[in-house]
C-alpha cells in the first residue's frame, strides 16, 4: 500500500432533508461546518478507521484532545436502566436517518411512498423501521383477531383462516428484497434527483416469515388441472388485487405475517402479506385478506391500466413483473461530498429478480474501465448482495458506477441502452447503470452517462 492509500478519506453525508423545506445548510457550509468540528476529534476519527499509522503519529494527533483526556459522565456515572426503553430505538445521533417522502411526488400523502435512506444501511437487511413504504390509498392498524384469509375458487374445500390457524401451519423464513417497479421512474427521462434515497429507495430487503402458499392451496385442496392463476386483494380500500401465475405461486411465494423477526409492521401489510420473490412490489399484495385461484388473469385496474409499459410504438406491455438485475453504490453517492483525497471504500448493492447475483463490476471513469467488486457473504437468491471495493481518489473529477450481472448471465444495462429498447415514457423497471460524479471539489451529484 502507498503513503496515499493510508489516508482514508472522510465523507460529509448528504443532507437528510435534502428535498425538504428549509434545507438551508449547503454543501459548503456543512462542509466548513464539519472540518471545524473535525480538528478536535481527528485522533479518534482516525483511531476508529482501524489505519494503520505508528502509534507515535497517533498521540501527535491526538494530544491536547478534551474527548479522550476528560473523562466523560459516560466513563464515571450509572447509565441507564434496562427496559427504560422496552423496544428500543436507534441513537438519538442517528435521526436524520428515516425514511423520507419526496415533496410534491403525489397530492396525497396516503397514496404516496417513503424511501429507504440506502445511503445509511450496512449489509443486506433494512431495518424495519426503513422498510420502505408505498400505498394506494393509506395504511392501516388492522387487528389480528378480526383478520380473516378466504382461499377460494379453483378448490376443493375453500376455507377461511384466522391468524392463529395460520400461526400453526409449517413455516418458512427467507431473506428477499421488495422493490416497487416504480424504482428509479423519475430517472426514465432525465437526471431528477439528487440522493440514492430517492432514486432507488423503493428497494429494501428483509427476512420474511409466513406459510408457504402450496401449503394452503394443497390445504384447500387447488385443482391441479384447471388452476393456472391465482388472485391476491388486499383489505385496503385501493382494492389491490394482482394475478400471479401458479407455477410461481407453487413455487416460492409465501403468505407471511413475519418480517426481520417481529410481527410485519402495520405499514408493511401487518397483519398478512403476500411475499412474491422476484416480483415487483405491487404484487407483495398487504392486509391479505382473499386469494382466489383461477384459469385465467383477472386484468385488474392495476394490471391494466397501471404497471403495465409504455413502449416506443405506443403499445402497452402488461404483466411484466420480474425485476431484473440491478446495482446501485450507495456510498460515495449523490449530496454526500468527499473531504480528503485517499482511500475510500466504495460499498453498495446489487439484486436480481431471476436469482443470484453473479458479480459486480465497478467503474471510477465513467464506464472506460472496470474492476471486479467483492461480493460479501451471504449471497442469496433474490435477495440484496452488498458489494465493497477500493478506490483511491487523487481528487480528480470522476464517475462511480456499478454494473451487475446475475447467474442467468444478464448484464445490468446502460440507461441508453434500455431506452433504445423501451423509450423514455415508461414508469416502470428503470434498472440501468447508476453514475455518481465525483467534482474536484470532492461533492458527489446524480449524472446520466451514455
Ligand atoms: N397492497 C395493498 N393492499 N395496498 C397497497 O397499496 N401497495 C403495493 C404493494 N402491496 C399496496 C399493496 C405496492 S405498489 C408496493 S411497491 C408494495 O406493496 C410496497 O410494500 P411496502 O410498503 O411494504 O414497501
């Protein structure tokens, strides 16, 4: 390692409310902001990056520092007792970090989404207070012992279950992530905005708990012969009914009622939801209350006039549910700036609909050369794959990206690419290559490089 490669650099964070009102504090105020602040606490921030500087050039740093020669109440008094806090919460040092709407997307806030902060997440789960969230006509407490699923249709015995018949069923728990195919939409035609939050926060990834559906659908008895789909409708008034094909019903989707150990929380379908890995979220169907089997598709509103897509020729593709392979660095990322020429880790995350992700190649310049990310461990099927590299920045303008590729062997597309074949008017599955400029002032902004 060089000299240079030592020196890791530092990262001021995007501003939380970067699209709210009275973000007031620019780039450059935080940024002088932060390098006050950080002459005083240098030696620990420098400590606490594991480098591997002499320990002589360390008490340099650190001498005359009060936060390591005053003994602060935390090191002398009696903290805290337990269950002051029965369920915890995060650090109030770390509030900034919530999901977040963004203004003016849609009239209503009941219809609307909250992203994920990705920018502040480690490894592959969101935690479920950042699972993001996104309804059609608003979210509900629904009590569990008033909460019916009917199976019905194509069956011989349709059945009723309450919660508790479901609790008792053999379960299953799988790490996958959601993604609303609505992710990265504003992006179809322009640059639009400006954190990782808003451009892919409508993906989170969770370890979900429930009933296999073959198990309910062989409860009841499902004609094996006739049945080719099934229907899920939620018990929200937006009426939310999508068709899954049976042979992915069969397959891996589950009806679950757990998430990242606890109960499903309320905005996320508490007390039943269909999970459907792969699938864009709108068919993880929330408050399950009905499922239906078929022979045909319903072609619901929402599978006819909304989540279909508009192609170049002005026809409509409809049930296109896959969410394909997918990538995005998540740090350094858009509003954050960079402080320090060096070593910086760049970390991010890649999934694909169609099963695992093979490998992610990572570009500094633009797409003119690649290197091969790591792939940290566990790498599951459909679910989130968090990736890390090196990089050493000389404090040149650069462009960060990151292309992924799944074990089918498709490749993440260029944004030119997949407008060549899809035009610039759709909303839905926008899964190209995500850049990142990085200016010589070391502030990191949205681009769109062909
Ligand atoms: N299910 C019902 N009943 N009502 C809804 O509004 N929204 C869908 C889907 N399931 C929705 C629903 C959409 S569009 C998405 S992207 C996912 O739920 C979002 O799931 P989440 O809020 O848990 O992230």
């Amino acid at each position: 390692m060089s000299t240079e490669v030592k020196k890791s650099g530092r990262l001021l964070k995007a501003p939380e409310n970067f699209l709210g009102q009275g973000d007031e504090k620019s780039p450059e105020t935080m940024r002088r902001k932060f390098l006050a602040a950080s002459v005083s606490t240098a030696a620990a921030t420098f400590a606490g990056l594991g480098l591997q500087a002499s320990a002589q050039a360390q008490a340099a740093v650190g001498a005359g520092d009060p936060n390591i020669l005053q003994l602060p109440a935390h090191s002398t008094g009696l903290g805290m007792p337990v269950a002051a806090n029965p369920y915890g919460a995060p650090s109030q040092y770390e509030k900034g970090l919530q999901r977040r709407e963004s203004p003016g997307l849609t009239r209503v806030s009941a219809a609307s989404v909250a992203f994920t902060p990705l920018q502040g997440t480690f490894g592959i789960i969101t935690p479920s207070g950042l699972h993001f969230e996104r309804h059609h006509q608003g979210w509900w407490d629904i009590d569990p012992s008033k909460h019916r699923l009917m199976v019905m249709g194509l069956v011989k015995n349709p059945k009723v279950y309450t919660m508790d018949d479901l609790m008792r069923l053999p379960s299953v728990s799988r790490i996958h992530f959601i993604e609303c195919g609505a992710n990265t939409a504003m992006e179809w035609g322009n640059v639009a905005v400006p954190t990782v939050q808003y451009s892919h926060g409508m993906v989170s990834c969770s370890e979900f708990t429930g009933v296999p559906l073959s198990v309910l659908l062989d409860d009841c008895g499902i004609d094996r012969k006739q049945a080719k789909y099934i229907l899920g409708e939620g018990a929200d008034g937006s009426s939310m009914t999508r068709t899954i094909p049976l042979d992915r019903a069969l397959d891996d989707v589950i009806v679950a009622y757990g998430m990242n150990g606890e109960m499903l929380r309320p905005e996320n379908g508490y007390p039943l939801r269909l999970v459907v890995p792969g699938i864009q979220g709108v068919s993880w169907v929330k408050w399950l209350r009905r499922i239906e089997v078929g022979d045909q598709k319903w072609a619901t509103k929402d599978e006819a006039i909304h989540y279909v897509d508009l192609m170049p020729d002005g026809l409509h593709r409809q049930y296109t549910g896959i969410q394909e392979a997918k990538s995005v660095i998540t740090t350094p990322s858009g509003g954050q700036t960079l402080l320090d020429k060096g070593f910086y880790n760049i970390s991010g995350l890649a999934w694909s609909g169609r099963g695992k992700i093979k490998r992610v190649d990572v570009s500094v310049d633009g797409g003119r050369n690649w290197r091969t990310a790591r792939l940290e461990t566990p790498v599951l099927s459909k679910a989130f794959t968090r990736f890390n590299i090196d990089w050493v920045w000389n404090g040149g303008p650069a462009i960060l990206q990151s292309r992924a590729q799944d074990d089918t062997g498709y490749v993440q597309p260029k944004i030119n690419q997949l407008r060549a074949v899809r035009g610039t008017r759709s909303i839905y599955h926008q899964n190209a290559i995500q850049s990142w400029k990085v200016a010589e002032s070391g502030e990191v902004s949205n681009v769109q490089v062909y």
